[in-house]
C-alpha cells in the first residue's frame, strides 16, 4: 500500500516525510530548503497530479511544491489521427503496436479536403469504434481507445484533449521525409511531440489512397476485401453500387474507356 504519511515539522525542520512511496529530503535547521517550489496548476487540469495530491502537498511543504513530484501519477494520451477512408488493417496494426506506448489513445478521424471521400467522417467514426473495440477486447492490458471525429488543426484537437503526443504511422521512407516536416511543425507551433510507429511488414505497401483509386478504377472488391476488415469490405460494396457515389462514376466511366 502507498504510504502518503508525513510527520510534523519540527524545530529543526522537516524530520521525514513520505509521498506515494518516496521518502523526500531531509531538511535540517541551516539554510535547509523543503521542496523546490512553483506549482503548475495546468498540471492538475491535465491528470498529472491529482487534486487531492496538490492539497496534501500544499499543506505540507508550501504554497507551490506540486512541481517536484511533476509528473506523479501522469497519464499518457497520445492522439492517433488520420481521414481513415477508409480504414485499413494497416492502420489497425499501428494502433495495436502504439497501445504498448501510452495509457490512452484517442483515434481521431479528420477531414482532407484535398482527398474524394470515399466514406464522410460520421461513417469512418461507425466503421472505426467496432474494430477499436474489438481490438481492445482482445487485449485489455494495453491502453485504452476510443474514437472520434474532428475538424481543423490537429494540433487544435491535440490540445483539446490534453494529449501529449501524436501517431503517425510510417510504412517506408517516404512517409517518414514527409511526416518529419508535420512533426517538426507542430512542435515548433503547439509544442507538441510526434511519436512514429512503423507498421509491420505485410502492410508497408497499404495505403487507403491505393485502395480508393483501385475501387475508382473499377478494380475488384473481393481482391480489395483482403486489405480492410469484413465490415469496411461490405460498406465499400454498398457505396461502389450507389450510382450517384463519385467513386462509383468514376468506376463506370474508367470502365467504360
């Protein structure tokens, strides 16, 4: 059990005191110093040090030592962002491999506008939360998931969520030139760290722009079927069969030629 007991202060200072099984300085009467100060109350906001914590620390050792034990208690959300159109085992096999990394991830689905959409993002979000929950099912002493949508920065949606890095998944070199330069951006401009997670081998050629182009191009969807789960198979079915799906006129006219 955490000994969080602490004894009073005597004439000659601090005797002992323990906090979440660490035994801190000791101090005597000549220039002894209790705890280094200035407590960071954005900490607490952020799960870091828990509110109770702050108050025993507080009542403890002063008015701002919560930032010697920065970090106490920390929780670890990384945010693992993309458009996800439309989700692949690739991207799947990045998220079991990132789970061993932090406590929590948050998959964030965004928007390209550069991109056709295939799927809009309320339908990446239905086909992404069944295969996440799944994914976690089958092992739960990894961190936990959840998904959501979201629109603008992703540095934006980051801070939203307190997160303290991103994902990126990187499959060969040319990934990686290119996410160095969003990495180095975003550093530069929310302060925030991008961790690179490299798929595994059977997916280092797998991207969700091959997949939609092929499915454009009129290319067969039982072969396609073997890149996304059963459930991303099927709704892509349904979507090449709508007529009025740019994807779909796009496959007719390549046809067609």
């Amino acid at each position: 059990m955490v000994d969080r007991t602490a004894r009073a202060p005597t004439s000659c200072g601090w005797s002992r005191a323990r906090l979440d099984g660490e035994e801190l300085p000791r101090s005597g009467a000549a220039g002894a110093s209790r705890v280094a100060p200035s407590s960071d109350s954005s900490d607490i906001k952020k799960g870091r040090i828990r509110r109770g914590q702050c108050k025993r620390i507080h009542a403890i050792f002063g008015d701002s030592a919560a930032s010697t034990l920065r970090g106490v208690s920390a929780r670890h959300l990384a945010i693992y962002t993309g458009s996800f159109d439309p989700p692949t085992h690739g991207h799947l096999d990045v998220l079991a491999r990132a789970r061993t990394l932090f406590d929590e991830i948050v998959v964030g689905v965004g928007r390209n506008p550069d991109k056709v959409e295939l799927f809009t993002p309320e339908e990446r979000v239905g086909l992404l939360a069944p295969l996440v929950r799944q994914l976690v099912a089958t092992d739960p002493s990894g961190a936990a998931c959840s998904v959501d949508r979201y629109s603008g920065l992703t540095v934006d949606f980051a801070r939203s969520r307190g997160a303290v890095a991103i994902i990126r998944g990187i499959r060969n070199v040319t990934d990686l030139a290119a996410e160095c330069q969003f990495a180095i951006t975003n550093r530069q401009v929310a302060g925030i760290e991008t961790v690179f997670v490299v798929t595994g081998e059977s997916h280092a050629f797998l991207s969700s722009s091959l997949i939609r182009q092929i499915a454009g191009f009129g290319g067969s969807l039982d072969a396609l079927s073997r890149f996304v789960p059963p459930n991303v198979a099927e709704a892509m079915r349904v979507k090449m069969e709508d007529p009025r799906h740019p994807l779909a006129r796009l496959a007719r006219e390549s046809q067609a030629d």
